[in-house]
C-alpha cells in the first residue's frame, strides 16, 4: 500500500490562496478601482466577479459603513455576492455578536472576520466557534511595532493595547479561530514586502491557516512570503485593484517558483 | 429537478445559490411524501456530524434515504452521514457507505481545518468528473475525513494521509470538498451530477 500511495496520489496539493480585499461601505467599494471592463467600478458584487474570474481564491470584504443600517446593507452585499460568485468569501467589519454574524451565514458569507471585537471582548470567539464551527471565526489582528515588540493595535493601527500580538493569536487559536488574517500595519501601504519575519514566526506557532496582509508591492513579494514563511495565503487591496499586479500573471510566477497554486 | 433534504443542518443559500446560476430546478425535502416529486436529491451539511445525523433522524427520513433509488450526492457532513460512523460525537450514520469518518490526527505539518483549495486525484472513472482534469482543485473546509477504501473511493486527496475527497456506490455520491464554491470545476460537478 505504501508504494502505492507514493506513487499514484500527489505528494502535495493544498494550494496557497491569493485573497483581494475589496473595502465597502454602504455598499459601494471605496478605494479607487482601475480595471478597465468595469462597467461600475464602485459596484463590490461586479469587481468580486471579475476577480474570481481572473482566479482569485478568495475575497475579503471589508465594511468600514458607520450607521446604524450597517447589518442591513452587509447582509444585503453578502446576498448578493453568494449570488454571483463561485469562490469563498469572507466579511468583516462591524461583527460585535452571534446575532450579526448568523444573519450574515444565513446570507451567504462562507467566513467573518473579527477584530477589535474579538479584542475588547475575546469570549465572542468562543462563542462564535461553538455557534457556527471554527471554519467560520477568521480573527484578524492589526499589529504594529513598538520598541522591538510587537503589539496589537485597533482601529486601523491608531490605538495601541495592551497585547503582545504572537500570545494574543495563540489566546485566539485556543478560543476557536479557525484562521488568522495578520496584517502589518508597519509594512500596510508601504509596498515594500510583507513582514515576513513577524509572519514565519506566527504561522510556526499556530495550527491553524495565515493569511498575510500589509506590504505586498510586487510579485516577488508573494513568492518571498510563502517561501519564507510558508503562510497559507497572501490578501492585497492595491496593487488589486489598480491593475499592478494580474492575478494570472501572479500565479504564473508562483507557479514557475515550484508555488503550489490552483 | 433536485430534491435537497432539509434537516436544518447548515445554511443553503450558497448550494442553491450556485443551482440557480446553473439554471437547475431544484424544490426542498422536508417529508417522505416530497421525495416522489425529484428525480435526483442532494444532502447538504455543514457543522457537526453527530448533531447533523441527530437532526436528520428527527425529520424520520432515514429509512427512505437508506432506500433510495435514485441519484443522490451527499456534500461535506451531507456526505459523511453516508458513512457508517463519525467520530465527531461518536455517532452511528446512514451506513450506506462501511467507511468510517475519522478526525485529521494533529501535526506539525498539516493544519486543522483542512482549509483551501486541494488537488483531488481522480481514482476511478465516473461520469460526475466528466469535463473535469485529473488533480483539479476544489474548496475543501473540514476536520474529519473519510477513509480511503478501494472500493468506494471515487477521487482522493493527500492531506497528510490519503483520503476519500469522493465516495461512489451504486446511486449514492459523495464530495468532501464544496462544489458550490469550487469555481468552474464545482459548477461542472453539480452540472455533471443532474445528468447522471
């Protein structure tokens, strides 16, 4: 049996993901969109599609919408993309409890993603992993540099806590996230590569899948971070969006650097 | 037309989500009496198998899902209720398939969930991967898996041991991974299964 094993099933095969992050608010996207067959690039359902076409394996939605008719309007976006698309997609923004992340399941969100929630009230992980399953509880984590720590931060990088970020991942791993989205908010917008120092170390400590953000500039960039820190998966908005980086030719230079992609 | 069992195991927004951009007709099975109406049926499942497998033998369809004739595809803990026994909640299951559904061991190489997009090795030849290429990826998000059987094993997946991603057994299919969100090769599945 065992030499049939070796020989008749892939010895590898779990591809790593490449994840566009697409920021909403009130529904529409924000950042600035440059692909060019877009008949309403401020629509998140059309651009989801196009880069699920172009072969993404996932998206992120990010909601920054502030008014009180927030879960109206994700709920609806959510619908909408279940609708349209063929690959998984995460939501994130705005989940504070069980009733906001059952109605976004019931609309079709395959995975939510919490932060300062999770932070504020960690129990909420638990709850939420025993409520829908870990597979469903990404828990992301804004880190930041401070005299040679690395501290976790909210809101968008600008308030410091009291957590030490590679002990904050492992109190989420144990309470039931089923993935950990890290970004760097050092390396966010700097396109000069992601911190791949913070993310071997983090992605060595956990067993459960990382996603990478914060950095990415160009495509060695995603070689570097899987090779050096063998993540599970790399999410960029930018250089997306604004056509710098073509998701098919991304995965042909993967591809040519023995990158597992699908 | 597709009958989906409904058990209240898990959402199925995206499954018929993804039957509707297919533009397959497909109704749902709450009763034994719904059943007559389909000529094939779908499980769906998402969560945990013992609590699914509680749920489905509230709704007393189990002895004529155990009897049914016609094509059937179980998807993720849809599938695994086909097997005869999970170790999630230690549960007996439908037992139409003798494989049993075990946990992936903990290890330092191979992450718990099986999460992402995974190359599914096609054993035998069946015509529900008609269309698709051999060692194509699909979306795979689970804890358990099923054993690998010469028998039953349709398509396998490595992940950190060989395991059934697709059981065939006269009628009954089944897919580990989510052919709902599996791009263009999980519409061609679906596509391929309401042919079969």
């Amino acid at each position: 049996m065992e030499q049939l094993h070796n020989t008749t099933f892939p010895t590898s095969g779990l591809a790593k993901r490449i994840v566009p992050c697409l920021d909403v608010k009130d529904g529409r996207t924000v950042k600035g969109v440059n692909f060019v067959d877009l008949r309403d690039a401020g629509d998140p359902v059309e651009l989801a599609w196009n880069y699920s076409q172009q072969g993404a394996d996932e998206l992120v939605f990010l909601d920054i919408t502030a008014t009180h008719e927030r879960r109206k309007t994700m709920v609806e976006l959510v619908k909408s993309v279940a609708r349209q698309i063929n690959i998984p997609f995460t939501i994130g923004g705005g989940i504070n409890e069980i009733a906001d992340a059952d109605a976004l399941l019931n609309a079709g969100a395959d995975k939510i993603s919490i932060n300062s929630a999770a932070v504020r009230n960690p129990k909420l992980i638990d709850e939420l992993a025993k409520a829908f399953g870990v597979q469903f509880v990404i828990v992301a984590v804004d880190t930041r540099h401070i005299d040679d720590r690395n501290i976790v931060h909210l809101n968008g990088g600008r308030i410091a806590t009291e957590l030490e970020t590679l002990s904050w991942i492992k109190e989420a791993e144990s309470r039931g996230a089923g993935e950990i989205l890290l970004t760097s908010m050092d390396h966010d917008g700097t396109k000069a590569g992601f911190d791949n120092t913070l993310l071997k170390t983090v992605n060595n400590a956990v067993h459960i899948p990382v996603i990478a953000s914060g950095g990415a500039g160009s495509m060695q960039h995603f070689v570097d971070v899987f090779e050096q820190t063998n993540v599970d998966a790399a999410l960029a908005a930018s250089v997306f969006h604004y056509g710098e980086i073509l998701i098919p030719d991304l995965k042909d230079v993967l591809r040519a650097n023995k990158i597992e992609v699908r | 037309m597709i009958g989906i069992i409904r058990y209240g195991a898990g959402n199925i927004f995206s499954l018929t989500s993804a039957l509707d951009r297919l533009g397959f007709a497909y109704g749902m099975v709450h009763t034994e009496e719904d059943l007559a109406q389909y000529d094939r049926y779908i499980i769906p499942g998402v969560g945990h198998a013992g609590a699914a497998m509680s749920k489905l033998e509230q709704t007393g369809l189990v002895p004529a899902i155990k009897a049914l004739q016609k094509p059937t595809l179980g998807i993720c803990v849809g599938m695994q209720l086909m097997t005869a026994y999970s170790e999630e909640g230690d549960a007996n299951l439908l037992h139409i398939f003798p494989n049993k559904t075990l946990r992936f061991k903990d290890s330092e190489h191979y992450k718990v969930p099986h999460t992402g997009w995974n190359r599914v090795h096609q054993d035998k030849q069946n015509p529900l991967f008609k269309d698709i290429p051999d060692d194509a990826h699909f979306y795979f998000v689970h804890s358990y898996y099923i054993e690998y059987n010469e028998l039953y094993t349709l398509a396998s997946t490595n992940y950190s041991l060989p395991y059934s991603a697709s059981i065939w057994h006269n009628n009954f299919y089944g897919v580990q991974f989510h052919p709902e969100k599996s791009g263009v090769y999980g519409e061609t599945l679906l596509a391929n299964f309401s042919k079969i």
